[in-house]
C-alpha cells in the first residue's frame, strides 16, 4: 500500500495518545492548564448511534472527581446505575443469596456502573469544547523516534479510502492507549524491566435484559452481583433500565469444549441454572459466539516513563472486567507528569 508522508511544521507541545478515557481526561486537565495538547485516537469519531454491549466502567468518588473537574459528571451520572454492594448467589443453594453492603448496612457510598462507550463518548464531547486541545481522529501510532521526539502515525480515510503516514514532534508524549499500547512497545528496549503473562482464562460479555414488565430479572437490582462455582464464575453489572451486563470468566479448556448452542445451553442449565432461565435461549447463545472469546492478561513494567520525554499511562482496559478511570485520578505518575509540566514552561 502507498503511503503519503506528511510532517507537521508547528512542534507540539504535549502529545496524548489514546482517546479511551484516561487519554481525554489527562488532556482536558492539561488544557485547563493553558496548556497545548495534540490527541490521537486510531478510531473513527462518533459511535454511530451504537452503543453495544461492551463492559461497564465502574466509577467511585475518585473517579467521579475526575468528571467534576470537567463539568460533566452530572451528564454522566445520569446515564448510570449506582449499586451500593454485592449480592452472592451461593451455589447449589436453589437461588439462595448473600447481600453485603460496602457502607454497613445502608445504602451509602454508591459505585456507578455505566457502558464504557457511552462514558468515552461524553468525555471527548466535553474535550472537543476545550481549546487548547485538538483531537486527531482515524490516527494509528506505528512508531517514535526517541532521538527526535518523533511519532509516527499511519492515518486512515484518506482519499479513495487510502492511508497516509504522517509525523509528529512533541515535547511531552503520554501513552494512554491501553493494555497493546503503541507507546510502550516503542520503549519495551529502555524498559529495567518488562514481564507479560497471558492467563488459561477467558471472559465472555453477555447481557441480562429486564423483564417484560420493565423490572429487574435479578433479586437486588442495585448491587453488584456475583456467581462461582469452581473455577467458573460470572458477575452481573447494572445499568440504567434494570438490565445486567453480565461477564463469564472461565477456564480456556471449558470455553473451548463449548462448541454448539446446545452446549450453551446445558453448560449453564449445569452451572448457572437461575441465570439461565432469565436469558432467553437465542440471546444467551448470540451472546456467547457473538465474539472470540477475550484472554485475562497480567502485564509488569518498569519505568513507567522514557527520561524527560516520554511518559507512559494506560487506562485499565482490555484484561480488567470491571475497569475504571479511578486509580488514574490519585495515581503517583500523573502527580509526576503534573510536576514536571509545573517546573517546565511549555
């Protein structure tokens, strides 16, 4: 395929890569700041209309915090559901439960579980209103050049669907682009230390409706709900309706001896057999071939940045079932990256 090479003239000062949630969030606070930021993000722009099933973010008050300092946390919170702690199906109980509160016994301190794509979608509306930043959609980091401060960006949807090299220097580089990130691949030779385990689990997203009434399929519609048996187990996420995003975690083995809709049906008539009769037949086996099956990941790394130029950040995406933008907002690097923008004037 034929590339066309562009090269920015204007150096930038502050280059983000990765527009999931912790690329746009960082972004914002840094423009806030007075401060120049470039975003690229591999994907297309907008959503579609669709916000499909993928798993839920879970958001606490350090999360939230994050929200607030962009203004949009009320927008936000609307379009979640709190739930204020977990209901454990016992097994082989004939549906017995175990509710326990993460406050005492009452209703306080609410999570919030929301679609992570409807979550990125408002997060980079209220980042396109800033103006010190700019969002580059359809831009795929290939590369950086360490010596030059230079990335490499393969861009789609150039004319007649071609693609276009294009190349960026930055002063400032901060990797947000996830569990595969681009940016760390690019530093993975000045790392002291680097350690990547691939696990025998895998996890299927599948998707628990309401009831013909509109109500709650599950006991507890405002909690956190838990499933295991063995090595197997699943967890239920609210969302807004009374619907449950459900993941299934299991073993490589089991996922892969589930071949036919019949041996959908009979694994969770077996092990799950109260969820199984709530999901509808065709659904429940859509879900599960709907998608290969994702593997669990434990990644280690050490530094977390390149000297005074490269800073590494990932969201907690892609192996977390649950994951959040709540340990970014407290986390040791951002106070560095915060400091370091502090004592260099950009």
């Amino acid at each position: 395929m034929e590339f066309e090479h562009q090269l920015e003239d204007e150096e930038v000062p502050v280059a983000v890569v990765g527009g999931g949630i912790v690329g746009p969030v960082m972004a914002y606070i840094l423009g806030e700041r007075g401060i120049r930021v470039h975003l690229y993000e591999s994907r297309n722009k907008g959503l579609n209309g669709s916000l499909g099933r993928a798993i839920n973010f879970s958001l606490s008050n350090r999360g939230i915090d994050a929200l607030v300092r962009m203004g949009i946390s009320d927008e936000v919170l609307k379009e979640a559901a709190p739930y204020y702690g977990r209901c454990i199906h016992l097994p082989n109980s004939g549906g017995k439960t175990k509710v326990e509160f993460y406050l005492g016994n009452e209703k306080k301190g609410a999570i919030h579980s929301i679609n992570r794509r409807l979550l990125s979608e408002l997060v980079l509306k209220r980042l396109e209103e800033n103006p010190n930043v700019k969002i580059f959609y359809q831009h795929q980091l290939i590369n950086i050049e360490h010596k030059n401060e230079t990335l490499h960006f393969n861009v789609k949807g150039g004319e007649k669907g071609s693609n276009n090299k294009k190349s960026v220097k930055a002063k400032f580089i901060i990797g947000c682009d996830g569990f595969n990130s681009s940016v760390r691949k690019s530093i993975l030779g000045s790392m002291s230390y680097y350690q990547q385990n691939i696990l025998d689990e895998v996890y299927h997203e599948l998707y628990l409706p309401p009831t013909q009434n509109g109500e709650s399929a599950l006991p507890y519609p405002d909690m956190f709900h838990i499933w295991q048996l063995g090595e197997v187990m699943m967890v239920g996420l609210p969302n807004k309706g009374n619907s449950f995003n459900i993941i299934l975690y299991t073993p490589l083995s089991h996922s892969r001896n589930i071949k036919t809709p019949n041996d959908v049906l009979d694994f969770f008539r077996k092990t799950f057999p109260d969820v199984q009769k709530k999901i509808p037949q065709n659904q429940l086996i859509e879900d599960f071939f709907r998608k290969t099956p994702s593997r669990l990941n434990i990644m280690k790394c050490y530094p977390y940045h390149y000297g005074n130029i490269l800073f590494y950040f990932t969201q907690l995406s892609g192996t977390d079932p649950a994951p959040s933008i709540n340990t970014h907002e407290h986390s040791p690097i951002r106070t560095s990256v915060s400091r370091n923008f502090s004592q260099n004037s950009i």
